[in-house]
C-alpha cells in the first residue's frame, strides 16, 4: 500500500479567506473561528470524497469510465489515501479496543472507516492472512446456532460496539486493522509581534491533512460557512497569486 504525506498549509488556506473576506466586506475571521470551520469543513470533503467514489466506481462497472488521466476513481482515491492507517490490536476474549487519539486532553475514537481486517493462521507450514468478515452483531447468534455458520480461526468474523471490536472466536489474539483516520483537527497558531498583532508560527500549527487538490474546495467551504458565496473557483486563484505576492513582499 502506498501511503501519501500529503497537506494543505493551514497559513495558506487562512491568508486566502482573510483576502476574500476583506474584499466582500464580511469581517474578521478570529484564528479560533478558522479552526473550527477549518475542522468541519475538512471531515466533509472526506465524507464528500466517499460519496464520489462510489459514485465513480458505479459509472465504470456500466462502462463509462476512462483509462489514465480519465480514471476519476483512481483520483477520488488518491484524495483518501493520505488517511489510509494500519494498526494491530490485542485481543482479551475477543475484545480489543479500536484505536484512539488524544486531543486537547479529550480521548475519542480515531477510526473514521473500517476498510478491513485481518488475521494471521500460523496452523500451518507457512504463514496465511485470513480476512476477518464483519457482521451485524443481531446475526451472531444465528451464526453460532449451528456447527456449520459458527467462526473459526479460518473463517472468523467481527461486529463494532462503541468504540470496541468484538472478535470471534474468541480464541484469537492479535488482529489487524486497515482504516481511513479522522483528520486532524487544523491549528493556525500565532505570536504576538513587538505591537501585538498576531503574526503565524509553524510551532503548534497543524496543516490540513487533505490532498493538495482539495485546496479550492476547502476554501470555498471554508467561505459558505461564514456565509460568502463563491460561484467563480478562479477566483481563488486569484487570490492565491496576491497573498503569494505580499508573503513574499513581507518576507523580503
């Protein structure tokens, strides 16, 4: 699996918004405000960037897709895998927890979208990864009625509860997890100069964890929640290439 480190520049992305605010007259967007906004607007265009995908991949299977630079799932794709993540987790009769993070002293689940999970049979000469199916945790009882439907290490299955995951049978003890990660909520963080205005510093910032293809779409997202509407993307670059000039200009 090919892993993409790939971001958006929170500095960039608020620069643009700041630009296109002071132009249509909206105000001031505070840092705390952008981060939040930010935040949302991000776990949108990766739910959005699922709904498109699928949508994609149902026009190809009924021959209406395109090769190379025509093969829109393909792009879709590259826009989620930068939140593509593996982790292995212990099991203790069955149960182990999903994986976590720790923002601002506030653990929550990190597991946006399970896409699949797996287990290692070492029954025998060499080694086999075994899918572990996923079920609806009502059909369990079913499934262990009978001799025939019941797991076992060479066809076991797993069904979610809260931020848990069930395994059976029981008797297995590591798993692995492949899923697409939460996003990291934005930081735009800031110092004071010597007459208080906050100038950006890369220390404590957190950039967008999006594709670079996304910067239009998080910009204008950004904008309808502070209630500006875009119709011309163009426009964003256009902005982009004045806020370039005066970093440059500052930075000179």
């Amino acid at each position: 699996i090919i892993k993409y480190k790939m971001a958006i520049s929170v500095d960039k992305v608020y620069r643009k918004v700041l630009a296109i605010l002071n132009k249509e007259s909206r105000g001031f967007l505070t840092p705390d405000e952008f981060n939040r906004i930010g935040s949302q607007v991000q776990l949108d265009l990766l739910d959005k960037a699922f709904h498109d995908y699928n949508r994609a991949v149902s026009r190809e299977t009924v021959g209406r897709g395109a090769q190379g630079y025509g093969d829109i799932p393909k792009k879709i794709q590259d826009r989620i895998d930068p939140f593509y993540t593996t982790n292995d987790i212990t099991l203790v009769n069955g149960v182990g927890a999903l994986p976590t993070v720790t923002v601002d002293d506030y653990t929550r689940s990190n597991v946006y979208n399970i896409v699949r999970v797996t287990t290692q049979d070492r029954s025998i000469n060499s080694l086999n990864i075994i899918e572990v199916d996923r079920i609806e945790k009502s059909k369990l009882t079913y499934l262990l009625s009978s001799p025939i439907t019941s797991p076992s290490t060479l066809f076991p299955i797993y069904y979610i509860t809260g931020e848990n995951i069930n395994v059976n049978p029981t008797t297995l003890t590591t798993i692995t997890i492949d899923y697409i990660s939460i996003p990291s909520d934005p930081v735009w963080n800031s110092q004071a100069d010597t007459n208080g205005a906050l100038t950006y510093t890369s220390d404590g910032s957190i950039d967008f964890t999006l594709h670079s293809s996304s910067e239009v779409d998080l910009v204008l997202g950004i904008l309808r929640y502070t209630g500006v509407i875009i119709k011309d993307p163009s426009v964003i670059q256009a902005i982009g290439q004045e806020t370039a000039t005066k970093v440059q200009q500052e930075n000179a």
